[in-house]
C-alpha cells in the first residue's frame, strides 16, 4: 500500500459545491460535487470530502481525512428552530487519517481519533479511540485499522501492534 503523495496544490472543488468566504481549506484538498463547506469550517491538507456532504461551522477535519459519499456532520446537540444557538456550535473534529465511511453521521459534540475507521452508515454519538474501527448504530468498537486502513483486529480490545502485515514490512 503506497501513501499518496502530496502536490502541494491549490485545493480542487468539483461544482456545483460552494465553499463559503472563510473556511480554511489546506493545499491538496479536494471536496467532490453537490458540498457545502461553511465559513468557519477547518479542512486540513490531503483532506478529500466526497460527493453530498456539508461541511458545517464548528467542524474541525484534520490531515489526509477520507470523508465518503453523503456523510452527514451536525453541530447543534439538542436543536430548536425558535432558539438559535450561533454562535455556540458544538464541534466535531477529525483528527489526521481517519475515514468517515458513507452516510455515516456524526452527532456533535464529539471527537474521531487519529487514523479511526468509521463505517459506512454509522451514528457516531461518543468519540472513537484513535485507530478503532466503529460500526452500527450506535456506533460501536468492532476492531482496529492500521494507518493504511486495512483492519487488523476484530473486537473491543486495541492489539499491541496496530499496523497491517505489509505496512509492518516496509517500516
Ligand atoms: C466498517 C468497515 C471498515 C469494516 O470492514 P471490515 O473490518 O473488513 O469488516 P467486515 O466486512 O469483515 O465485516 C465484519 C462484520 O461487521 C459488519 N459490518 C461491516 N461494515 C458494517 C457497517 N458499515 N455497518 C454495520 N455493520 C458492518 C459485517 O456485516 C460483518 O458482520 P458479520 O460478521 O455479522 O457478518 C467497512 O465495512 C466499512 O463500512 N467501510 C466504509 C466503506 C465506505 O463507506 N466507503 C466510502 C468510500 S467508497
Ligand atoms: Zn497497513
């Protein structure tokens, strides 16, 4: 499995998506078509966003973050329309390598570890360990992804070792 390499370029929005005057997009960004990147969104570099996703204020996405077709972020808890809560987002971050499969949703507040593997379809509702892979809904720990994404671990329980036998082998 061979990381990508980074272009260092500008980032790439398929249209019709809209990226909002002031969210922070990194170099080699690229969010697919029919997105919304909101004004105080953070996208961090390599980050891809796949197509029919929104990308709301208080959503942090770190480096090299996969987020596929349709996932859906939030950022109000408990909403009302009669009582707006902007400015006081409850924010969603994602920290560097993680996957947020198809259609999952991520209820803010909440926070996905480093590398983490949120399956498709999942209701995220607590925050998932770094490298876990999560599942269902809710979401819970099935087992464990390296770097690469490959699982390496069904269950609960973290191995000790968190990296794929290929990735093993050329470390
Ligand atoms: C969660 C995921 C990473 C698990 O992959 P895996 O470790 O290879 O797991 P398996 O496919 O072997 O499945 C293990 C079990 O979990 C179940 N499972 C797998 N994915 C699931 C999901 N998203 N939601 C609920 N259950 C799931 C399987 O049915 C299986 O259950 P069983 O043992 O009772 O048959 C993967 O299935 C997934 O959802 N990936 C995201 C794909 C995606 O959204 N891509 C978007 C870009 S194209
Ligand atoms: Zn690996």
């Amino acid at each position: 499995m061979q990381r990508r390499t980074r272009a260092g370029a500008p980032p790439r929005v398929y249209p019709p998506s809209v990226v909002a005057e002031g969210a922070a997009l990194g170099s080699d960004v690229v969010v697919g078509a029919f997105c919304f990147v909101a004004g105080g969104a953070v996208v961090g570099r390599g980050t891809r966003i796949q197509s029919h996703t929104s990308v709301w204020d208080g959503v942090v996405l770190g480096e090299d973050v996969f987020v596929g077709p349709g996932a859906q972020f939030t950022n109000v808890r408990h909403p009302r329309a009669a009582f707006p809560r902007a400015p006081r987002w409850d924010r969603t971050v994602v920290e560097d390598g993680a996957t947020i499969g198809a259609q999952a949703t991520l209820v803010a507040p909440v926070r996905v570890g480093r590398c983490a593997m949120v399956g498709a379809g999942a209701v995220v509702t607590r925050d998932v360990p770094a490298h876990a892979v999560v599942a269902g809904s809710p979401a819970r720990v099935t087992g464990w992804a390296c770097e690469c994404g490959e699982t390496v671990a069904r269950g609960e329980r973290a191995p000790d070792d968190l990296r794929c036998p290929a990735c093993r082998a050329t470390a």
